[in-house]
C-alpha cells in the first residue's frame, strides 16, 4: 500500500496527474471523459492517482493567461462519485485558501468524499483572502483526521531563494509525508534541491520524506507558453530547441525521459526516496497519449533503477 511505501522511504513511486473536467460540463460528457481516463490508466501499476484543484492565477503575475481560466468540478468529488472504477489511491489537491477557518474544521470532519491523502495548497499571490497553509497545517493538526498529507515544493524556487529545502523541512515537521514537485525541466535545479535536502536532513538527523517529480510532454508552442506561465522553468536553451523543432512533442519527451534517468541515478547513490508524477497541461489526444508513453517508459526505469540497487547492495 502507498501509506506503508511512504512510512518505509522507499523508492520507485508512479503517481499520473489528471485536471477534472470543467464544472459546466453536462454529466454524460463528463462519464465519458472518466470512462476514457479509466481505460488509459488501469492496466499501469500506479501508485496513486493525482487530482488538482484549479485555482486562478492570474494575480499572481501580470503575464496574460495564455489559455481563459476556467473551473474545474471539485476534485475530491470527481473522484468519487467518476473514478471508482480505478482501484488505486487517490491524492487530493485541496486550495485551502478557498476555506474559512470553520469551513475547513468542517470539512476535515466531514471529509465527505472519504479522501485519504491530499496535498494542502496555498493562495497563488500573497495579500488574498482565505485560509493560509500555515493556518490549514494547524487545523490538521488539532483535528481528529487520518488524514495523510503531502506538500508541493518547487526546485526553481531553490535556484531564486536557495530555501526550498528548508521549506520542505519545515512541512514535514506540519505532517507532510511526501512531496510533489511543480514540473521539472532543469536538472541543475532538481539536483541543486535534492542535494541541499538530502546533506541538511543529514546533518540534522531528519528523516527524508519521499520526493515525487512531476514530469509533463509538451506539445506545441502555445502549450509552452502556458507551461512558463504556470511558472514552469524552461532553461534557455532548451526552450530554443523546442521552439525550432520539426516534432516539439517528441523532443520534450527526450528531455522528460533524460531528467528521469538523470535524477533516478543522483537520488539511488545516495539514497533519496523519489518517485516521478506524469501529467499533461493540454487537452490535445496527441500530448495526453504522450504523457501514457512516458508513464509506461518511467515505470520501466524505475524498475530497472531499483533492480541495479538491489544487485549492488547484495553484492557488498
């Protein structure tokens, strides 16, 4: 079970991120939709399932939204009430700065879509309205709830401000038992957090919390834009290339699948629990199918990772 693989620090985990469909969406398109993720999905050996919740982040940056915002269903109640059928766990983002105090006391007693692991997410600005993540780790804390929670970092925030270990630090000590990252296009910065997270947790003689990459195909120009506009990091170079390129889908595929090797290695010689979350920011069949082909490709890398570790630990 995912709660034990965590609890043990073990490696290897395949967690795909999905967006639920938008709330106007009429109920047999919706049923469609689910029935379609279902069957893309239930012959992989997830891990978890990632569901987000949507929030609009154009205060966050005075960049125009490349695609108009537009909200999504609630992702607990997509889950259950669509996704039964899948027989895997299910990670609820939750925006907490939708909440009240009370209403999120409220919730977490209730919990009415019976969530077992959720991934607390705060306001998008500063300075807006609503329950701060400080405030909703409190309340957790107080509250009579099993539930299991998880933390969002972000390695491109590390290059900027060399903290986010620390900040993951300080999450684990508010509950969070594992981490999923913001997408990751750098490996400078990946490697640059992990490092920094893994010697800190061992001066400090604090355990690591297993640290799931989130890697996402990109498919067109337009869907790059949107990438950086999430706040995304795309190195120079790199974005150079996938703007030049006869088949931009493919290469960003390459790049994904060499950062997965890449921090796969990095994490196995020293030991950091990780474990990749394949998404897809577009709507578009052609990058969805992508980001399958990607999942199905991490999982085998993985096993192979874990496979080497174990020849290599028998032998000594």
């Amino acid at each position: 079970m995912l709660n034990n693989k965590i609890e043990q620090n073990k490696s290897g985990y395949l967690f795909y991120g999905l967006t639920p469909p938008k709330d106007n969406t009429d109920e047999e398109k919706i049923h469609a939709i689910a029935s379609r993720q279902i069957e893309r999905l239930k012959n992989i050996n997830l891990d978890a399932l990632v569901l987000y919740d949507i929030q609009d982040e154009s205060a966050r940056t005075d960049v125009p939204r490349p695609f108009p915002f537009m909200q999504t269903l609630d992702p607990g109640a997509y889950s259950a009430r669509y996704l039964q059928d899948l027989d895997v766990p299910k990670i609820i983002y939750k925006s907490v700065g939708k909440f009240t105090q009370a209403g999120f006391q409220e919730w977490l007693a209730t919990n009415p879509n019976q969530i077992e692991y959720s991934v607390f997410v705060g306001s998008p600005s500063t300075g807006q309205e609503g329950l701060s993540l400080n405030d909703a780790y409190e309340i957790k804390e107080s509250a009579d709830s099993k539930l299991i929670i998880g933390g969002v970092t972000i390695p491109e925030r590390h290059f900027k401000k060399q903290d986010e270990h620390l900040r993951v630090v300080r999450k684990i000590e508010n509950g969070c038992r594992f981490f999923i990252s913001q997408c990751v296009y750098s490996l400078d910065n990946a490697k640059d957090f992990l490092s920094d997270y893994y010697y800190h947790c061992q001066d400090t003689n604090t355990p690591l919390a297993p640290i799931i990459f989130t890697l996402t195909p990109c498919g067109s120009v337009k869907t790059l834009q949107f990438m950086e506009w999430l706040g995304i990091y795309i190195p120079k170079w790199l974005k150079n290339d996938l703007e030049r390129s006869e088949d931009i889908l493919s290469r960003s595929l390459d790049i994904c699948k060499i950062v997965a090797k890449e921090l796969l290695e990095f994490s196995r010689v020293k030991n950091i629990p990780i474990g990749f979350n394949i998404e897809s920011v577009a709507i578009r069949k052609a990058e969805i199918d992508a980001s399958i082909d990607l999942l199905r490709e991490v999982d085998m890398m993985q096993r192979a990772s874990a496979l080497k570790n174990e020849l290599l630990t028998n032998k000594s």
